[in-house]
C-alpha cells in the first residue's frame, strides 16, 4: 500500500517528466522549485467549458497510478483538487498533438506567456519575489485580470476577436495556434 504522503512526492516528479524537466542537474536549467510551487495552487475555473481543463489534469492522476501498478493506497489522492501544474501539463499535451512541437516547447512557451519562465531553480532561489511573483501570476491567469488580447494570460494574441478574459481556454488555445501558425 502507498501511502499519500509518498505518492505525493513520487507524483510530482511523475508530473516534472512529462514536460522533460528531468533532463538537468544544473539548476539554471531545471524548475522543480516553480514546478513543486505550481502544485500546491488550486486551478478552477470562471468561463463555462473550462471545467474540462481540470477533468484533464485531474485524469493525469488515473494514468500516473496505471504507470506505477499501484492498486491499493491510502487517503484521498483522487479527491484533491486540481492544482495548475496538472492542468499546464495535460495541456501542454494537448498543445503538443495539435501543434507537433513537444510539451517541454509548450511548458516553457506557456511559463513564458505569463511572465515566469525566467524562474528556473538558480532563479527562484537567487530572487527574494519570486514565490509571490509566481503566485501573482497565476492568480491573474485563473481570475483573468489580464488584458483583453490574452497579454498576462496563457495564450496572448496580435489580433484577438474577442476578449480572451471571456474566451474559454480550448479556444484561446485554438487561436494562438493559428495566429502563430502552430497548426
């Protein structure tokens, strides 16, 4: 039996290999501190439809499990909420299929987009803002207090048609592709 605590940790880095942070040990070129920082804030949802971005990340957990043969384990692994870390993940996946680019490309693509792709593990332990730089950052992604052409948001557009605050993630993601021709 594995008990959540243990999960938890195994988990992660289970999270952290999916977007191929696991290539380095050299700290200005790994994120596990963001990436561990990331886990721990809920992502949930405002525009109708973006609850499937959460049912995807919250999936992440079934195909984890199935990976590491575990049948049996103690706690509530499956009821937790959704933190942003699964959701970027099971969408940087998305945006791999789409697009032909890997989930590394979009990780860093996205973590870029919304202002904290500087912070690699050399970064967020040499900047004394950099936990709540993150935490700033993802609360105006989740709350969307970004601009209405995407700018501060996962996917800034040149020409939006709409204001992204109102748009729900899958066509935001839809549209960035095409304007960046991705797709």
């Amino acid at each position: 039996m594995i008990s959540d605590s243990n999960l938890d940790g195994i988990y992660l880095d289970w999270l952290i290999d999916q977007v191929a942070l696991l290539d380095s040990l050299n700290p200005a070129r790994t994120y596990k501190l963001l990436v561990e920082q990331m886990h721990r804030i809920e992502f949930f949802w405002s525009v109708p439809n973006d609850d499937n971005r959460i049912a995807d990340g919250v999936d992440l957990r079934l195909e984890f499990l199935n990976s590491i043969g575990a049948t049996e384990r103690d706690g509530n692994f499956m009821e937790v909420n959704c933190s942003v870390m699964e959701m970027l993940v099971a969408l940087c996946r998305r945006l791999a299929f789409q697009s032909g680019k890997d989930e590394y490309f979009w990780f860093r693509q996205l973590l870029d987009n919304i202002g904290i792709g500087i912070y690699n593990d050399e970064a967020y332990m040499r900047l004394i803002d950099a936990t709540e730089t993150i935490d700033l950052a993802w609360h105006e992604v989740i709350h969307r207090k970004y601009r209405a052409n995407g700018r501060g948001g996962l996917f800034p557009l040149k020409h939006p048609r709409k204001n992204q605050k109102e748009v729900e993630i899958w066509y935001q993601m839809s549209a960035y592709l095409l304007e960046n021709n991705y797709g």
